[in-house]
C-alpha cells in the first residue's frame, strides 16, 4: 500500500473499533497530512521516518502552533505507530522514545453571571427565529452542551415531562441532562410558538432547524452567537464553548460537586474537568482582592 493508504487504514479502523466522533477522525487525518507532507519533503515514508524526521518537524510546528496543538499531533502519530505496529505493519516503533513538548494550561474564555444574561436576553424573543436563537443560548447555558451536541439535538430528545434532554456526545455516547427550569420553560414556548414558524415540514427531526429545514450547523449558530455579543455589548474574546465554560464555572463557584460537574459536561475524564477550578479559584482571588479590606 502507499502512504495514503496507510493513513486510511488507521483512521477506518479507528472508527470501527473505537467509534471516534467524526470531527475527531478529521483532526487525525489533518494531523497524519501535515506528518505525511513532512517526510515527502525529506524523501521519506510513513512507515520508515528518518531519525530525525520527528525532531524537525515538531520544532517546525513549534514556531507557528500553541504547545497543545502539538502535543496532540504527537499523540496522534504515536497512536498510528502503535498501531502499525501491532498489526506487524513495522519491526519496531519509531516513535517509542518522543516525548511531547509541555502543554501550558489555558484558562477558558468565560463570562460573569451578568454578561451571560444580557447575552441571553439579546435576541428578539417576539420573532420566531429571535426565539429560536433565545432558546438555544438558555439550553446551551442551562445545560452546558458542546455546540455540537446542541445543533444535533431532535425533538424528540426533549423530554420537558421528566424535564431532561438525550445528548448525544462525543463518541457518541448517550447521556440525560437535566433541563433547569429557564431552559425549559424557554423549550416549551418556543415549541409552541416559534419551531413550526421556521419549518417548512415540522415533522423534520431537527429540534433548532437551518437551512432547508436540516440541522443548523455549529459554523452558523457561531455566527449567531457573534451577533447577539455585539448586540449585547459584550466585546470579550469568545469562543464557540464561552457558554459551556460559563455552566461550568458558575456551577462550582455555587458550589458544585467537581464530580457533578463532570458528569454534566459529559467528560470521561476528571482532569478535563479540573481547569474550570482554576476559573473558579481565580474568580474567587479577584473578589477578595476587590472586596476585602487586606486583599
């Protein structure tokens, strides 16, 4: 096989055997391009890099991406070499020695308690699609969904009865998420009087629909999102996730269980979890500097 060929055999096989989400694939094909594009330059194969092929290609990335993109291109070409590996593809691995450069722990992007309700409040709830985008900030705010998970949401993962929506995560992997009560008083409004008014055939599956009445895409609910901060005079820097780091922080600086907190953002690991104490911690010192008379 060629070295395409090679590549596509491990991503395929990682979506049998692991069920990786899609966009997860994606990023390890652009990962294994960039490697790829690399050792074409050197007269090199993917199965057979030279000795410092490695080595000049991560200070090459070191220069233009952050310490985590690189890491994480790490991560992906050993997981290809050990697999290589295992299917007795290479004698030996040659990866087996590399250790990835330190990644530096971000702080995410997050708003206070007061900048969030007046993003809440921006769009025009008196207009079918106003409602819409009303809607879906309160359930990814009230919730703390990855803005995937929310555009992929049907209708009838809305249980407003048992007051829970069925997630569909990364993996995917199912969970419940209990809806607070502005999330769904909000769903169930905009169920009854905006949903039907966007749609030209509401028996469609999307619960926020786009164009065509098909699932909205993350690309143009970001857009929406951008749109209601400027209404809304915010002018921090935000990210597609500025309202799941929100849940998440304002949940643990009231007081919530990390554990808690883990399960609702539907983390497999803790410590994917544990940077929003650092949100939180750092909330806190600034308080008491502002407010205590020794801070």
């Amino acid at each position: 096989m060629d070295d395409l060929e090679w590549r596509d055999a491990f991503i395929d096989g990682l979506w049998l055997e692991r069920g990786l989400s899609r966009h997860t694939l994606d990023a390890y094909r652009r990962d294994l391009d960039a490697w790829l594009a690399h050792l074409t330059s050197r007269s090199e194969r993917l199965l057979a890099p030279g000795d410092n092929a490695l080595e000049a290609f991560l200070a090459a990335r070191r220069e233009h991406y952050h310490p985590r993109s690189v890491a994480r291109l790490l991560s992906c070409l050993r997981r290809f070499y050990r697999w290589a590996l295992a299917e007795g593809h290479i004698a030996h691995d040659p990866l087996a020695e590399a250790r990835a450069p330190k990644a530096i722990a971000k702080l995410p992007n997050t708003l206070d308690e007061t900048e969030v309700e007046r993003l809440l409040e921006a769009p025009d709830a008196d207009t079918p699609l106003g409602l819409r985008d009303r809607t879906m900030l309160e359930v990814l705010y009230g919730c703390g969904l990855r803005v995937s998970e929310l555009v992929g949401l049907t209708v009838d993962a809305v249980n407003l009865r048992q007051g829970v929506l069925r997630v569909l995560g990364k993996g995917d992997k199912e969970r419940l998420v209990p809806l607070g009560e502005e999330a769904a008083a909000w769903l169930e409004r905009y169920l009854r009087q905006g949903r039907g008014g966007l749609m030209n055939d509401p028996t469609r599956p999307a619960l926020f629909p786009g164009r065509h009445d098909g699932f909205m895409t993350r690309q143009t609910f970001w857009h929406r999102i951008k749109r209601h901060a400027v209404a809304a005079g915010i002018d921090k820097p935000l990210s597609p996730h500025t309202l799941r780091h929100a849940f998440a922080t304002h949940l643990l600086n009231h007081g919530a269980n990390l554990r808690v907190v883990q399960l609702l953002l539907g983390h497999s690991d803790l410590s994917t979890t544990q940077i929003y104490t650092q949100v939180a911690q750092a909330r806190l010192e600034a308080l008491h500097a502002q407010h205590h008379p020794r801070g």
